[in-house]
C-alpha cells in the first residue's frame, strides 16, 4: 500500500479510537496504562512502516503524519463544530457544591477524581467548597472555589 | 430534568465557557456506539473473520487428497496451505501463474523436487509414494478478491480468498 495512504489510515484509526474512549483516557496514566500505550505505538509503527526500511520510507511518514496533524488543526481553528466534535468541550461536572452526577458519569469522572483534583490545585478539603468544578477538553479537572465572604 | 433521566443536567454556571451540551451528548453516543463497534470488532477477530480462526480456515477433500487453507488473509501476512495426499507415483501440484502472482511463496516443506511451468500453471512435482504432507507458506501481494485453483495429481481443488488490507 502507498505510504502517505497507509499513514492517512492509521492516522484516521487511532484518532477515532481515542475519540471513542473520551477525554479522560490519557489525562490520568498509571503504570499500566504507559505500558499499554508503548505496545499500541509498537503494532502501529508495523503496520506504518511494513517492511520498508528506508530513510524515503520514514521521510513520507514523518511528513505525511504531521501534515495531516496539521490539516486537523487548521480544519479546528476554523470550524468549531469540528473542534468540538473532534476534541469535546469544557463541562461543568460541579456547580455551587453539587456533583452534577449525570454529566459525571457520562463522563466516566467520579466525585474522588473531582476531589483529588481541589485538594492538588486549591488545597479543598470538602464539596462544599467547590463553586465550580470543569472537566476540561485535554481531561484535566479545573476547580473554582467557593469565594470567601 | 424530572422524569428524564437520560438527559443530563442544564446548568447557567457563571462562567465564561461554552458547554456545547448538545454536542457533548452526541459524543457520548459516538464513544458507546464505537465501544459496541470495538467489542464486534474485536469478536469477528477472535473467531477468525480476519484470518487465522475457524471461520477462515477452509477444506477441500477427495478421496485422495485434502486440502487445508484459509479463506481470510491479511496483507503480507503469512498464510499456509496443507496438502494431505495418497499417490503411489509421485505427487504433482500445480497452481495458475496468475494466482501465485498475488502471493510470494516463502517456502514449501519438503521442497519439490522438480519445479516446472506448464501451460500457464507452476507445476511442483514431489518424488515418493504413499502418503505426502506438504505444507505451502505464502505472503498475500494483492488486496481483496483472490480466486485460484489448486490441481492435485489432476484433481482440481478451488481455492478462493479475501485479503485486508
């Protein structure tokens, strides 16, 4: 198969996939997650490359990866469904204290992932304490404390 | 949101950010729609849809001859087929030039001892008597549809494949 087609398949393929397993897929990696990340990379650089070795080979890759990287980027800054329909959008999961539990579990994030996030970032110790709590578009957990009167 | 429990909550944070709820819940359906796809997907493998699985796995048989191949490949992948045959005078497997192709053949075990082209076909002829187990491994070259035929001391075995990408 053509190089820069094989490239524009996996490309597509692993986009895809890490679309359909959401945000929060890479935002927390454990050990084992970096491991099964290292083997997924393995069986996608076979299928990439084949068995050609070559320096032109590596080349048409390198290139043809990072052009359609950045064909995605342009198409986003331009077209923002595309953005949210590719990447998501912020979401508040928490509002003036209360755990929004729907778009929690939608969100596969749980109320100890929400406090773990306020006691790293803002030293919370309780719900209450949270005026806003916003799952990010990258996975990551923002919190807005409550203000103090 | 009483009485509905699949929509998810509608809040007015006082924030400056723009939720796309709407297009959130779409791609929660796109991620439970995909994680069905990976699951069947995933089946289909297991069982041998993509080669190398009972579904794949294809015979052929006479009696004097039974031929053991896989009717799903994989690009560049390699595939085997098995031939078990009675002949008292030799053994001589022929393939069309056009099928073999589409195929490079790694290697035949044992290897014949006289290879020849006839007639459009590539002829292998092994010497011996009785009972021959000859195994062919082969690399698919070519993608989709492949059919051929695979001629066993005259008897002619159809073979046909699919090959993915």
């Amino acid at each position: 198969m053509n190089p820069v087609l094989r490239g524009l398949v996996v490309y597509l393929f692993v986009f895809i996939i890490f679309r359909i397993l959401g945000k929060r897929s890479l935002s927390e990696i454990t050990t084992f997650d970096f491991v099964l990340l290292l083997i997924i990379s393995e069986t996608t650089t076979n299928a990439l490359i084949g068995d050609d070795f070559s320096l032109t080979a590596c080349f048409i890759m390198v290139c043809t990866l990072i052009g359609v990287d950045y064909l995605f980027s342009v198409i986003k800054e331009k077209v923002s469904w595309f953005q949210v329909a590719s990447e998501g959008a912020p979401l508040v999961i928490v509002d003036s204290g209360k755990p929004l539990k729907k778009r929690m579990e939608k969100s596969k994030v749980d109320v100890e992932d929400v406090m773990e996030a306020a006691r790293l970032t803002q030293g919370l110790q309780h719900m209450h304490e949270i005026k806003y709590a916003v799952l990010e578009r990258d996975g990551s957990i923002s919190i807005v404390p409550m203000s103090k009167k | 949101m009483k009485g509905d429990t699949s929509k998810v909550e509608r809040v007015n944070p006082d924030l400056d950010i723009d939720e796309h709820v709407d297009a959130q819940e779409k791609g929660w359906q796109f991620q439970a729609i995909g994680m069905y796809c990976i699951l069947v997907f995933v089946v289909c493998a297991a069982v041998g849809l993509f080669g190398n699985g009972f579904v794949s796995k294809s015979r052929r048989f006479n009696a004097d001859a039974n031929v053991e191949y896989q009717q799903f490949l994989r690009y560049e992948a390699q595939s085997q087929i098995r031939i078990q045959a009675i002949s008292k005078q030799g053994l001589t497997l022929s393939f069309p030039a056009e099928y073999l192709a589409k195929f490079e053949i790694v290697s035949i075990v044992p290897q014949p001892d006289k290879t020849r082209f006839e007639e459009s076909r590539v002829l292998y002829s092994f010497d011996g008597h009785d009972q021959f187990d000859i195994t062919i491994y082969s690399e698919p070259k070519h993608l989709g549809n492949v059919k051929g035929s695979l001629d066993v001391n005259g008897s002619r075995f159809h073979l046909t494949h699919f090959i993915f990408p």
